[in-house]
C-alpha cells in the first residue's frame, strides 16, 4: 500500500474536480465518499443535491475564517492511498478506516481531543482513495504534519500486516523523490506517458553515463534539449544546476525548473562530481581482447568491453568491501543508461525499464568509494561514444553478450543488498534484473538460432570428436550439456574456437572454473559466450572463423585470468534465471 504525500496545493475545488471527474479519466468510476472529518460531509458523487462547491466551502471553512494575511498561500494537503494490484478489492469501510488512520498518523486529525483539519476521502477506483484536507485547524492553527509523508508510509507497513494486504519493503530516504499528485495530473491532462520529473531524471542519469567532466556533462544535457540554468558563487565557481524541459510550463508560460537534487539524491552536482575523482583515460587502447572483428569506438567493441567490466565487476560486489563494491553498483547503473540509450528498438523498451528500475537499487547508505570502479565507468563511455548499436550482426550478438554478463552483475546487486538488508534496493534489482532477461532473450535469439543451425549441419565424426571432448573436459557436466538443445551452438562455438587455434578443453575448463553452473537451466547457452568472450571468436558467428593470429592456450588462459581473482569461484545463480 503506497500513500503519496502532496503538502503543499491551493485549490481545494479543482482538486475536487478532479477527483469526481468522470469524463476524461477511465479509472475514475462512481466517485464518492468514503469518510470525512465529521461523517456527514456533503458527497457530490451520491447526493445528487450536493455540489462540489459545498463540499470545497465545508473543507476551507477554518481557512477562510482567518485574516485574508494570515491565510496559508498553500493551504491544501492531499495523498493518495493506493494498493497494490495483486491486493483483494477493499470495501468502503476498510478503505474508510484506512482514510481514518492515515489522517491521525500525519497529524492532519490527530483524535484525543485535539483540534484537527477538516478532511475528506473520495473513492473513485476499486484500488485506491484520495484524502483532500485544508491545512488550518479548527482553532485557526497550523496542524502539526511535519515529514507527514514518511508517517504515513509507517502507518501503511501496519495497515498491510493488519490486513493481510502486499506488505512494501520498507524504505531508507534514500529514494527519489515521487511526483506529486499535481505533476501526475499534469502529465494526465499533457498525454505525456510519465511526468517531467521522470524524463528529467532518466535524461540526467543518461548525461551522467560516463560523463568526465562538467563540460561533457552540460554539453549531454544540452544536446538532449533540456534547458539549463546554472547557480554559481560570487567567485565564479559552479554550485549547481537547475534542468526543464521545453515544453513544461507553469501557468504564466514559465519553464519548470528542478534541481539535480529533487530528482534523485545522486544527481545533485556535488554528488555527480564525485564519480570523476578519480578519473580514467577519455580514450583508451582497447584490451587485447576486445580486438576481433571490431574497431575500438564501434558498437559491437564497446559490448564486448562492457561484458568483460560487467565480469570483473561481478568479483567486487560479491567479494570487495562494501563501499568500493557500493561504488561498482552505481556505476552498474550508468552502465544500464548508456546501453538502454545506445541499443537498437527491438530491446530498448526492456533495457531502458531496467536502467529505471535499478536507479532505486543504485544507493544505499552505504557510501560509495569512488576511484575503482573505472573499468565499468570507461564501459558507459564507450557504449555512449560506439554510438547506437544495430539490432542484428556483430551489434545485435554482441549485445545479447553484454546483457548476459549484465545479468550476472544485477543478480549478484540483489544479494548483496539483501545481505545487508536494504529490502528496497534489493526488490528494484531483482525487478531490473527480470527486464534483463527479457531483453536477452529477445537479443540473444537470432545469434543463438544461427550457432544451432551451424552445429547441426557439422558432420558426424567431428560432433562425435567434440562428444568425446565435452566429456573428458566436463565430466561432471556433459551429459546435461548434451541433453540441451543449446549443444548444438556450443558445438559450433567449440569448432569456430578450434578453428582459430585454442585449445577447447582449455577454454571449456576456463568458463567452467570462472562460475559454478549448477542451477543455470541451459547449461550450454552459457558457455557459448563466455567461450566466445574468451577466445575472442566473433559474437554473430555468421562466418566461420579462420585460423590465423588467434592467441594460443596459454594466452586464452591469460586473458581469462584477467577478469578472475585467483581461486576464486562465483555462484551461477544468474545463469539459472536468465534461460
């Protein structure tokens, strides 16, 4: 059950308007009360002699009987309560009993005997209310609401155990801040898909993606059509910024300026100068690795770069000290906003869902140390830098491998999360991490579908060899693999990798020893990329590798030990969700 607090509006009747509008919104059926400061409130859904002008002049009373100077210029308080949709539909009396409480939790009407505001608490869906009150007391006093909106998250954890309602991680103030109610409505009356405050968010954070200095940052902004003001010092130093978008005005034809800080605590200037202390090269040679088939500022090189940092990662969060692993988290987020925003149609919906979904996962209380987590920062640079990505080809595979390391990383976020408590950021991970999978199998399914077809069309003797091969390289595992419609891409990978002059059972030992495999449902999918990442084997694989200056055994093995602590191994539980 989620109240959103809005303390600070000025119209009780448009409110009301709103509220009882039937015409212009679908949700909006049968509004009425459900309760009221003093249970006898004129209703204007059911009376019909009731209007909404006596219910407005009722609520506002207390204030109107005030001095005109010593009226509150934002006199209106209004939340909305709404459950969660797998809750059971609540009837009148509990959602007024609901309405009751929350009034007496924020302080709006406290009870005992002491003076309240006047409320009231429409209905005009099966799955939430809205509790519209005036901020002056009976006895001409401001009630006492202070932080009412964290007092009524508290109150609602009791109302959904007393209920037996979907209980809500409880929260750290580490969040963003939610739209208000008046910046939804206004997105409602605009068609506009989500509110200003979200798009500025998401348009900041993608800024943010491996951005190296002030400049570069202003410079995204600015390219993104936001506009812009500045709040220097008298000396001339920058101390923040101010972000809106074009089209959203206020009503004297205003742009509707939001601080970096409102829209989420990380994106205030201090905050986004933290993540370039420590610095990295603008402009990097590419690892040794990342060499085939690709150029070092194309899509499909900065891919495979991002799966080898994603990999590396992986290490840190799960085995680091807590604020360099913090660190690497936030940087998985920029990472997430540069891929969303550089992919091709077909898996950016689901991308740009994740990267939203793991902002909330990307603070915590722990604080990040900032400084080590380069590889991941330089990986969102050259993701924004390679550009935007083809959805097919050396693009298309390429991002499916990325993804599928990304998952790992996500995946290892939820736990340690979890270990540490933080039951918010651990929820957003994992619901970042189901939009992963989506995308990966979407992303994955053309490279995979040509791998098959390539290993069902080797000959005989050569799947026998690789038979033979799988079961002395993996006892423990080949005959799973074998079982699995995969194979056939893993006995197109293993023959490409021959091909250019690796060692298979090398390679296979490698991937294997790199992550447990136990409980991933295709075992085989798996290791294609990790056995493609490490013998540098092109991602798309439409073309049989030659056999030229590939690395030898031994260098495969260096290149592996390159993205691994020594004798470390890592839980697969990624592997298992995301086939």
């Amino acid at each position: 059950m989620i109240p959103s607090v809005n303390p600070s509006g000025s119209d009780t009747r448009g409110l009301l308007y709103y509220l009882y509008e039937t015409g212009k919104y679908e949700d909006h059926t049968d509004p009425h009360l459900v309760a009221s400061f003093d249970g006898m409130s004129p209703d204007p859904g059911r009376d019909p002699n009731a209007t909404l002008k006596d219910l407005q002049q009722l609520l506002d009373q207390p204030v109107m009987a005030l001095a005109r100077h010593a009226r509150p210029a934002k006199h209106v308080w209004h939340t909305s309560v709404r459950a969660d949709a797998g809750d059971r539909i609540l009837s009148d009396e509990e959602w007024a009993d609901i309405a009751r409480r929350i009034v007496a939790a924020t302080g709006i009407d406290p009870g005992d005997g002491q003076p309240g505001c006047r409320w009231a608490a429409v209905r005009h869906a099966d799955d939430h209310i809205h509790i519209v009150a005036t901020l002056v007391t009976e006895d001409g006093h401001r009630p006492d609401d202070y932080r009412s909106g964290a007092r009524a998250q508290a109150e609602a954890r009791l109302i959904e155990k007393e209920l037996g309602l979907h209980e809500v991680a409880p929260g750290d103030g580490t969040a963003a801040q939610r739209p208000t109610s008046a910046e939804r409505h206004k997105a409602e009356r605009q068609g506009r898909e989500r509110t200003a405050r979200e798009e500025l968010r998401e348009t900041v954070r993608r800024a943010v993606a491996g951005a190296t200095s002030e400049e570069e940052f202003f410079d995204r902004l600015a390219s993104a059509g936001l506009l812009i003001r500045k709040r220097a010092a008298p000396s001339g130093d920058l101390l923040g910024y101010k972000v809106a978008l074009p089209d959203d005005r206020n009503k004297n034809g205003e742009p509707v300026f939001y601080p970096g800080a409102r829209l989420a605590p990380d994106l205030s200037l201090p905050r986004i100068r933290e993540r370039w202390s420590g610095g990295f090269r603008s402009n990097p040679a590419p690892p040794l690795e990342d060499a085939v088939c690709t150029g070092p500022a194309t899509p499909a090189a900065a891919r495979r770069r991002t799966a080898t940092a994603a990999w590396q990662a992986v290490l840190v969060v799960e085995h680091g000290d807590d604020p360099v692993a913090a660190a690497h988290i936030a940087a998985a987020g920029e990472v997430l906003d540069a891929l969303a925003k550089t992919s091709a149609a077909h898996t950016r919906r689901e991308l740009r869902d994740a990267a939203t979904a793991f902002e909330r996962a990307s603070r915590s209380h722990v604080r990040a140390v900032r400084g080590h987590n380069h590889a991941l920062r330089q990986a969102a640079r050259d993701l924004v830098h390679g550009g935007p990505a083809l959805g097919r080809g050396e693009d298309g595979a390429t991002t499916a491998m990325a993804i599928d390391m990304l998952f790992f990383l996500i995946t290892a976020t939820v736990h340690w999360h979890a270990k540490k408590g933080h039951a918010q950021q651990a929820a957003a991970a994992r619901q970042a991490a189901e939009h992963l999978r989506s995308a990966y199998q979407t992303a994955a399914m053309q490279p995979l579908g040509v791998l098959y077809q390539r290993g069902r069309r080797l000959n005989r003797p050569l799947l026998r060899r690789q038979t033979v091969l799988l079961r002395e390289a993996l006892p423990e595992l080949a005959e799973q693999i074998l079982a699995e419609p995969g194979w056939y891409a893993l006995a197109a990978t293993i023959a490409d990798a021959e091909t250019a002059g690796h060692d298979p059972a090398t390679l296979l030992s490698d991937a294997v020893e790199r992550r447990e495999l136990d409980t991933a449902d295709s075992v085989s999918d798996v290791l294609v990329w990790r056995l493609r990442r490490l013998a540098d084997l092109p991602a798309d694989a439409a073309e049989v590798p030659k056999k030229s200056t590939a690395k030898s055994p031994s260098a495969a093995r260096s290149a592996a030990s390159r993205t691994t602590l020594p004798g470390q191994r890592l839980g697969d539980e990624a592997a298992g969700n995301t086939r």
